[in-house]
C-alpha cells in the first residue's frame, strides 16, 4: 500500500463561528484535537495549513504529537491556496481533510487509497452527485499549478478523480458533518452526545473519538 500523508485545512476565516475555528470547544476538546487525532491515527506525516503562524506556536499542541505547519502564501482564490500549500508537501499521496469535521469515519483514508489507482484524485460522492473535496485523497505530483481554480469541485475535476460511492461502502453521511455556524456546533453536539450514550460498560467509545478521553 502506497504511503499516505494528512494534511488539514485550518485557514479558514470562521466569521459565522465568530471564533477562530481550530479552538472551538465541543465536548470539552477543541476542534483541531480532533483533527490531530484523528490525522496521527491515519498517518504519522501530518500538516497544518494555516493563514497565521502566530496562531499555532508550539504550546498550542498537545499530547506529544505535532503537525508541519505550512503557512500559505495568502495569493489566489482559497482553493488556490490550497493546491500551493498542498504542492508544498514532500510526499506522493495526501489526505486532506478539514479542521471542522470531527466524525471523519477512521476507516475512509484507507479506503480511498485503495480506490485512487494511476487518478490524480479519489473523491467521496454521493449518488445525488454531491462530492466531499475536503476529506479526499490527492495525487501531489498531479495538483495544477497556476491561479484561477474557483472551487475544490474545480480542482478535483482538473485531476482526472475517481469517485467513490459512499453509498456503496456504507459510509454514514453525518461523517461528513462540518462546523461552519453555531447551529452546526449544536448538532454536533447532539451527535456527540448519542454516541456518549452507546459507550460500553468500560467506557470505550466507537466514533468520534474524544481526544482528551483516557480511556483508547
């Protein structure tokens, strides 16, 4: 199986949040340990894509484990920036996945990997023709340079992707679940809470899994 590396969008404004979107709280851990979490557990090559260094200095890491921060060049459309943070990183293949999606199935880097083949992309998509961007794999050496790219649909389209059908591999859609407003962070909320509610008598929980939760 080809090596696969994660990087994670955090360069978002997050106006609606009104806070900056990394440091959000849900459940009691933020949104960017989640992300970490979930990214050191798919690969041990982690990046941070980032706007703002000052907002990531090394004290804001915790549990042993930090990304490669790469800051953009803050030029282009965000997908631009985007594409160039992304041909910034030393490695063939990368996940990438946003900072706000803290359900990610543990199990979608790997099934995307096997599905990418000779494709500059694989892409989750749904039959109704939604596709997921910001939790594929890409094919680094085939990410197009230039500026002028006005959507993540765009980009993936320039790279020759291949779709797979989350339908077909039981993928739940709420995986895909993004914190954009106050009332996403409410939902997920809700969600977190039911999955609190199925845990076993030890304790252990199935997806999402808390960050600052002891028991693994």
């Amino acid at each position: 199986m080809r090596k696969l590396a994660v990087a994670i969008a955090a360069g978002g404004a997050s106006i609606r949040l009104g806070s900056p979107k990394p440091f959000v709280e849900l459940g009691g851990a933020r949104l960017l340990d989640y992300a970490l979490d979930y990214a050191f557990n798919a690969s041990d090559e982690v990046y941070l894509l980032a706007r703002d260094s000052d907002l990531f200095p090394p004290s804001v890491f915790i549990g042993g484990k930090a990304p490669r921060v790469i800051i953009d060049d803050d030029r282009g459309t965000p997908p631009d920036r985007i594409a160039g943070s992304l041909r910034r990183i030393r490695s063939d293949l990368v996940f990438l996945m946003g900072c706000d999606m803290p359900f990610l199935d543990p199990c979608l880097p790997q099934l995307l990997l096997s599905r990418i083949g000779d494709h500059g992309a694989a892409v989750p998509a749904w039959r109704n023709g939604y596709i997921e961007p910001l939790a594929a794999v890409y094919s680094i050496p085939m990410i197009p340079e230039g500026r002028g790219i006005g959507s993540m649909r765009d980009l993936c389209g320039a790279m020759d992707p291949v779709f797979v059908g989350m339908e077909e591999a039981r993928v739940p859609p709420w995986t895909f679940l993004n914190i954009n407003t106050r009332e996403d962070l409410s939902s997920a909320e809700r969600l977190l809470k039911l999955f609190l509610s199925r845990r076993s008598s030890c304790g252990r929980s199935n997806i999402p899994r808390c960050p600052t939760s002891r028991c693994r």
